[in-house]
C-alpha cells in the first residue's frame, strides 16, 4: 500500500514538472500568435504579388527629388496617428513600424547628419542600438540560449512620433508619356523636451525603404473620413494616393542645401515652397502642350520632358513681359492722348488766324460808291 502511495505522489510530482517545464514554450507560442495577428509574416510569394506603386523605370530623361514633412496635428495626416494606443488589431504607423523592427522583418537605416537616406547593408542600425539611442525602456528575457528583448505597448513612444519625412520622386516615364510621383523613403520624428529645458526637440530616427515596407502596408487598415468609420482603405492606398499633406522642406540640390539654409525668413521660405510646387504643377499641365507649340515652330517636338519645365517657365516670363508691354503701351496711348489734348487748341489759332489775315485783305479791296456808278 505504501508502496503504491509513493508511486502516485511521484508520478504526481513528474507531472507537476513537466507542467512546469512546458508553461514558458507554450507562453512564447501564444506571444508569438498574437503578434502575428498584429503583424502579420508576409511569404516571398505575397510580396512579389505586390502591386501597389508603379516601378520607377532605371532610365529616366527627367527625375526631381523632393522631402516633405507630414505633421501628424493636420486632419489629412490624422490617419496615420490614431489610435495612439492599440485597440485590438487597430493601431497607428510608427506603432506597426516598431514592431516590425522589433521582430526583424524590416531593416532599418541610419539618419545621416545631412538629412540623406543610404539603403545600404553599412548604414542598417541595429535594433537594440536604437532604443537605447532614443531612451525607450525594454527588458532582457533569457530563454536558454537566446536573450529576448520585451518591449510593452506602453513604452513604445508612439504618442511622441508627431511627424513623419518621407522622400518623394518625380519623374516623367517616357515609356508611358506621364508623370508620377511615388515615396521612395520614410522617416519617423520624435518630438520630445529637452533635458535642460520645455522646449520640444525633434529627433529623427531612422530611414526605411519604401520597397521593403509597402507590402506590410497592405496589412495596415487606416480610416480616412469621421463620417465614414469603416477602415476600407490601407496605409499604402493612403501613399500611393497622396492622400497626406506634406510642406516641402529640402529639395535635391548641388549645393545640398535645405530651403531654411537659403530662405531667411518663413514669408521667403513659404514662397520657395509655392515656387517649387508651382514647378511641379506646371511641368504636368504644359506638358503636351508645350510639345504642340515646338512642332508647330519646328522644333524638337520628341523630348517633352526636357523642355516641358522650360516652356511653363517661359510662359510665365512671357506674361509679365506682355504685362510689362501692356503698361508701357497704355503709358504711351495716355502721354498720346495728352499730346493730343493739348495740342488741339493750335489748329483752333491757326484758323483764327487766317480768318483775321483774311479779313483785313477783304476790308482792303477797293469800295465803288453809288454816285460814281451813277456817273
């Protein structure tokens, strides 16, 4: 009897152990299930069937490079910072970023000093090396041989993200005759108060390519309207339309300046801005036309891309010189006119004064009187 006792409560203890033993594989399994709901693992079959931004041809007559800021606190842009917090399978952009660096689907590239993005395999930032970089807290789990990072929602900044760089390139496709535009690049912001001081400091973080996140995009449900509260759009709908409201804040340039180095003050670098929007616009809508205007004058009619910007500019030009004649032309009709004003009473003399000549001449012809006609 006590024999079989023993034998019970060991095989009882052997079973509590294993239990024991089997809880942490079985925790991680569920961990991970959830984060795939979150995040889901895209196949190298899902991503080759991407098909969102058109492919940028490798050559190209005319390309233009363009960084735009995108601040999360404009209602056009507020699709990509609600919810602050996750809410099921809803969250906001940076927050998917992040975990989809955090689980190494995506690489992530450093932020040089002068604001550029290099996708190569030496500037890739190591994930660990960005949070303690930014401050963001995170604890070590050591799991047999491996030393996991746990990060909770709560400590991931994604209420101090408030902006967002993204590169955009122009070109003109001449396989297809048209322009387009397509993010090439993303860059989130940190927005948060100096050590020694209140004042907001903004800190980029990183670069991610555009090629190696647009298929996760397909997987983020954004809502774009208050009246409509269905999510029936994705965060790469939301690119790929230019949906977002962006201020151009550097241009690719020779001198590789930014519009605050050469625009002193904001009236200067709001009219840079507008100057190269205006560009942009008027290369799409002079186009065609202004290929029709070089094949009626005998030009080269077949390089649009190349004299479409120049033309738009020359129309414009033209205008303020046809005003410019205009005024003058109006300026000469007036001083005409005067002239005319004042030099219209002179003819009045001059007949007045051959009416005077005339009369005395009249007066001086000889009179006959009635008594010598009579002799």
């Amino acid at each position: 009897m006590r024999h079989a006792i023993s034998i019970w409560v060991f095989l009882c203890a052997l079973l509590a152990v294993q239990q024991l033993q089997a809880q942490p594989p079985l925790r991680r399994a569920e961990q991970e299930k959830k984060k795939e709901a979150a995040v889901p693992e895209l196949s190298v079959r899902a991503k080759a069937q991407y098909t969102g931004q058109v492919a940028m041809p490798e050559e190209l007559i005319w390309k233009r490079e363009i960084y735009r800021t995108l601040d999360l606190n404009e209602a056009k842009n507020s699709p990509l910072y609600y919810p602050v917090e996750s809410l099921g399978d809803r969250m906001n952009l940076f927050t998917y970023l992040f975990r989809l660096l955090a689980e190494g689907k995506i690489p992530a590239y450093e932020y040089r000093l002068d604001g550029t993005e290099v996708f190569t395999e030496e500037s890739k930032m190591n994930f660990r090396d960005m949070l303690d970089r930014f401050h963001i807290y995170y604890e070590k789990v050591v799991e047999g041989k491996d030393t996991l990072l746990r990060i909770d929602n709560s400590d991931i900044p994604s209420s101090e993200v408030l902006s967002f760089f993204i590169k955009e390139n122009w070109y003109f496709d001449q396989r297809s005759s048209t322009m387009n535009a397509k993010v090439t690049a993303i860059c989130p912001v940190l927005h948060r108060a100096g050590d020694f001081s209140m004042d907001i400091v903004k800190s980029p973080m990183f670069w991610l390519d555009y090629n190696d996140l647009a298929p996760y995009l397909t997987r983020l449900p954004v809502m774009t309207s208050d009246l409509n509260n269905t999510s029936n759009l994705n965060a790469d709908d939301y690119f790929v339309s230019r949906m977002y409201k962006g201020d151009i804040y550097k241009t690719t340039n020779m001198l590789g300046r930014t519009l605050s180095q050469y625009c002193p003050t904001d009236s200067a670098m709001q009219a840079e801005q507008a100057r190269i929007e205006g560009q942009l616009k008027a290369f799409d809508d002079n186009l065609w036309d202004s290929t029709r205007g070089l094949a009626a004058e005998g030009l080269a009619a077949e390089a649009p891309a190349d004299t479409a910007l120049a033309v738009a500019e020359g129309k414009e030009e033209a205008k303020v010189v046809s005003v410019r004649r205009n005024s003058k032309k109006v300026g000469r009709d007036r001083a005409e006119e005067a002239g005319e004003a004042k030099a219209a009473p002179a003819p009045k003399r001059e007949k007045a004064s051959k009416k005077d000549n005339d009369a005395p001449k009249a007066k001086a012809a000889p009179r006959v009187s009635v008594r010598r006609e009579r002799h």
